[in-house]
C-alpha cells in the first residue's frame, strides 16, 4: 500500500476548511415581497438531495458509503451555491468517522458558513461487513452489510419535532426513506461498526496473535492524518484493521473438489468430439468478497460460470462452486486474476468448456481519486469450446441478468 496515495486521495478532507469554500459562493436573495410565504432568502426550504459520498469508519478504516440529504433554510438574504453544499458534505467525509458525528459535522460548519435560519442532514450509511470466512463457505446468503439513518438539525431543525421537519421529510419520501427509522442526534445505540460487535469478534479470534508491528504501522497512518491514536474511539482501530486484512492471508483452505462432483472427472473423455447440441449449465449471481492488492480496499460483486457437459455427466454442484469462488476471493486479488483462477479450476473437472465472468464494484474507484461512483467492473475468462465459438459465448453472455447495486441502498 502506498502511504502517500492513502493520505493525499483518502483523507483530503483534513486538509480543507469550510470557510475556503462558503467564501465567495454566498448569493443576495431578497425572495417574497409583501406576499403571504417565504421563498429564497426570505426563508424558503432549499434541499439538495441524493449526494454519493465515501467516507471511512474510525473503529476499523473500512470505507462506507453515503448518501447525503442536505436541506437549509436561508435568512439575512444569503443563499449558496448548490454546489457547495456537497463540496462541504465532501470535507468530513474525507476524514475518519462515524455517520452521527460525520452529519452533526456537516451541518455545524454549514450552519456558521452560511449562518441560515437552520439546517438539515439526513444520511443513509452502508457499511462493509467483516465477513466470517468459515461461514460464508457454507452460508450464501451471507449478509454484506450493515446499515443506519442518521441526522442532525440546527437553528429551526434542532427540535426533532418541529413542523419544518415535516417538509424535509416528505420531500425526502420520493427517496424511499422511512422516517420512522431515522436516528437523531442524542440516540443511545451501540456502535454501528460490525468489526466491534461479537460475531467479529468471535471470528478474529481463530485468526491468531496479530503482529505489533503491523499495529504500530496503522497507527502511523492514522497519526499522520493529525488524529490521535490514543483517541479513545481510535485505540482499537488498528487491531481492528490488521484483523481484517489477515482474513485474506495466504489461505490454508483446502477445496475439497472431488467431494462435491455429483459424477466423475473420469466419467468425462476430455479428447471427445465436441457434441453440437450440448447444453450450457450456468450458475449465475454467485456473490464473492475481496480484496485489492494493489490498493488494500474491498471489492464485491457477483460471478456467473457457465459450462458444457457430455450425456450422462452430472452439472457440478451449487456448493462446490461457491466454495471456489470464495476460496479464490479470500486472497488479496485482482479481478482479472481470480476470474482466470476460478475458470482454470472448474475447467479440468468438465472438459475444458467452461466460461467465467466476474462482475464488481470496487471501492478504490469511488473513494479515491476519480470518484466514479455507480461504476462497476466485468471480466471474462473463456476455455475449450467457449474461446472458438461465438454462439455459445453470445448465448451464455445474453442469459446473464441486468446488474444491480452490490451496495445496497
């Protein structure tokens, strides 16, 4: 991991001040004038809906994703530029956080730049979950991820129940957000990181001693950004960290291949003529879990393998080929490696005719740099039949379904 990279990319928003950027960008509006309302810089609601940040979680460095509602009510004839409301949202996100402290943050330092009649956040947070690698072998429907609605409001929207939040709310249902699940500031829930809770804990303690020296290397990192490692919700973030990243050690897992074949590698001559009217089998939306080795960040998605069988061959089984694809994500990895691994593994077991594709979200491509985010990666990887005929490719390629968000909103 390139230290400079994760300070200068990640973590920008230690380095920027609101003032820099309310400065210059707050507009004279006069807005009704001897009419019965309020409009524009006479008092009138302005939401700015629908903003994607990428922030990272103080209890374990993972990236989390945000989708920000900011909404203010102007006074004193000030109004900003629109684009400056996700500008100042950007700056606490590029700092380690929590989801109550990041909209408590936002809507502070909003508060004073533009110094409104009262502000509003609404943030839904989704977190990464630390994933139990024992159980996801055997469990697909493994949940990835935790969620949480926060807020916060100042000036008109400091009391939780004023009518003003009745109008952000209902402008914010075209969004799909229940209300009635928001949390407001003050709430006495535990800690949303699931790197804390005790299934995590459970599952890093089979990882085994954590080398110190790692430890005192995160601890560098976060000392670097001006944060205090001896904070007290920053003490076992390091440890924390390190546990996660030694879930994709080298892994000692054995794939049992041979226990999970319905038939035989025998049963199949892999020198037999191609037979024209085979079928394609194909197990598709296998989700998987990784890690990037280039960036040490997490990317997810979703792996579609198909392949040929002879008469009298059995389709390998669902779990067998779960535990492939997991075996091969719980590495530090690159897409286009482990589509190739998991091809070049099944494809012994059924003859050669095998297709691979891989489709994922990567969080290195919406947190750093160029910030993409909805964007996603596909790879493919063909043997036997499948790299020489364009029908069956085209055929297999057309069954896959349209991609959804592997982020879940």
């Amino acid at each position: 991991m390139k230290f400079c990279d994760l300070n200068t990319l990640s973590f920008y928003g230690y380095r920027q001040k609101v003032k820099d950027i309310v400065q210059g960008a707050l507009f004279p509006e006069a807005g009704l004038d001897n009419r019965v309302g309020h409009a524009g810089g006479a008092g009138g609601l302005v939401i700015v809906r629908d903003l994607d940040l990428f922030s990272y979680c103080e209890s374990c460095l993972l990236p989390f994703q945000v989708k920000c509602h900011v909404g203010y009510v102007p006074s004193g004839e000030r109004v900003v530029g629109l684009s400056k409301l996700s500008r100042v949202a950007d700056v606490f996100a590029k700092r380690l956080q929590e989801p109550q402290r990041l909209a408590d943050e936002m809507c502070s330092a909003l508060h004073q730049g533009i110094k409104p009649a009262g502000v509003a956040i609404v943030l839904q947070c989704t977190h990464i979950h630390f994933p139990d690698i024992e159980s996801v072998f055997l469990d697909s429907n493994h949940k990835g991820w935790v969620k949480i609605l926060v807020s916060s409001g100042s000036g008109d929207f400091e009391n939780k129940n004023a009518d003003v939040w009745n109008d952000f709310f209902s402008l914010l249902k075209f969004r799909g957000i229940s209300v009635d699940k928001i949390h407001f500031r003050g709430s006495s829930d535990p800690c949303w990181c699931p790197s804390q809770s005790f299934l995590s804990a459970k599952v890093s303690s089979k990882i085994g001693p954590v080398n110190p020296v790692m430890i005192s290397a995160v601890a560098s990192i976060i000392e670097s950004l001006g944060e205090d490692p001896l904070r007290n919700e920053l003490i076992g973030t390091p440890s924390r960290f390190v546990k996660w990243l030694m879930n994709f050690q080298n892994s000692k897992f054995d794939v049992k291949l041979n226990g999970f074949l319905y038939g035989g590698i025998d049963a199949l001559n892999v020198n037999e003529e191609i037979n024209l009217n085979k079928k394609i089998t194909s197990e598709l939306n296998i989700p998987f879990w990784s890690q990037c080795e280039h960036h040490l960040l997490p990317f997810h998605g979703v792996v579609h393998i198909g392949y040929l069988i002879s008469d009298g061959f059995n389709p390998i089984g669902k779990s067998l080929l779960q535990s492939i694809v997991h075996f091969y994500g719980f590495k530090l990895q690159v897409q286009e490696r482990l589509t190739r691994q998991i091809a070049e593994t099944i494809s012994p077991l059924l003859g050669g005719d095998v297709i691979v594709v891989v489709e994922a979200s990567h969080t290195c491509m919406i947190s750093r740099g160029i910030e993409k985010f909805g964007s996603s990666t596909a790879t493919i990887a063909v043997l036997g039949r499948f790299s020489t005929d364009p029908t069956a490719r085209a055929s297999f390629l057309q069954s896959i379904p349209s991609p959804t968000s592997t982020g879940e909103q």
